[in-house]
C-alpha cells in the first residue's frame, strides 16, 4: 500500500536511533546502511522521502564514532552534509561531529563544534537526545584525558556559538578557512 514503504523507514530510522543509545553500535550501523540504501534506490525511482536519509546517515556517523572508526565517519558527514543542512537536520549530528573533531586532538575546535550545536539546539528549540548525553560525557572524558582547562573549554564553546552550519561543518572537516574568526 501507499505510504506503507516510507512508514517502515521512518520506523528503521527510529530504531538505529534506539540501537545508538543502547550502545549497540554495530546493529546501529548494520540498519543504518539498509535504511540509506532503501531510501536512495526510492530517491532514484522518483520518489522523496523527507529527511530519512540524512537521518540514517546521522545514525551510521554516530555509530561509527563511537566505535572508533573516524575515518568511515569523515567519510559519511561528508556524504551526508548535503542533505543535513537541505533538511535542516544538521543540529542533531553536531554532537557527533564534536566527538570527531575532538579524535584530531583538536580540543579547541571541538569544544567550538560542542558549543555551537548547544546554541543551535536552544535557537531551535529543539530537547536535546539522549544520546547527546553520552555524546557530551565521552567528549568532556577526551578533555579530561588530554588534560584541557575547564575554563579554555568553556570559552572555546562560547565562541562556538557563533558559528553557523558552514563554519561548523568547515571545522568538522579540518577546513582552515573556518579558523579564521
């Protein structure tokens, strides 16, 4: 039936979600993929499912950061930005992004990232995920780790805040241009 295909995505795309925060990361990325490869095969036939994609993409990337894999992760926030920023999904990857940037041991450019997808969720409105939480613990352990002053950390995330989804994304990508503040 009509509607029933993208029914089913959007509910796949809820459960990579959940299998993220239960921290069964390798289901997560497992599901993820089909997800993305259903929705692009729909996309390629004419038809559009909103946001799903960039969705699933979000949870691939989460996943593989939390596993470790920086590389496949750079690899899907770059494939996925397109479609984040189109759909306005972008916010909700940049914890993870944040926890990217941070695994270049570039502190001060994660703690920007961190910043600016706390002030880019209050604008929103948006309650942040659960999985934020984790995000946010496992990034203030990679400070902890390196050593970094709270009060370097703080500043840095408030001019986080100031960045927009371009500069975010910029810095994300190890761009240098977005430096230039």
């Amino acid at each position: 039936m009509p509607g029933e295909e993208l029914s089913l995505r959007l509910c796949e795309n809820n459960l990579c979600a959940v299998l993220n925060f239960l921290a069964r990361y390798e289901e997560a990325i497992a599901l993820a993929s089909v997800v993305i490869e259903h929705v692009h095969a729909i996309i390629e036939r004419g038809g559009a499912f909103p946001a799903i994609a960039g969705n699933a993409m979000q949870s691939l990337a989460h996943a593989q950061i939390m596993l470790g894999r920086y590389d496949e992760a750079l690899q899907t926030v770059r494939d996925a930005l397109p479609a984040w920023r189109r759909d306005g999904t972008f916010l909700y990857a940049c914890l993870s992004l944040a926890l990217l940037v941070a695994n270049r041991n570039d502190f001060a450019d994660a703690a920007r990232v961190a910043g600016a997808a706390d002030a880019l969720m209050r604008r929103s409105g948006v309650c942040p995920h659960p999985c934020d939480w984790v995000l946010n613990e496992r990034l203030q352990a990679r400070f902890d780790e390196a050593k970094i002053d709270a009060a370097d950390v703080a500043r840095w995330r408030e001019e986080g805040e100031a960045l927009d989804e371009a500069q975010i994304a910029a810095l994300c990508l190890g761009e240098r241009a977005a430096r230039a503040q």
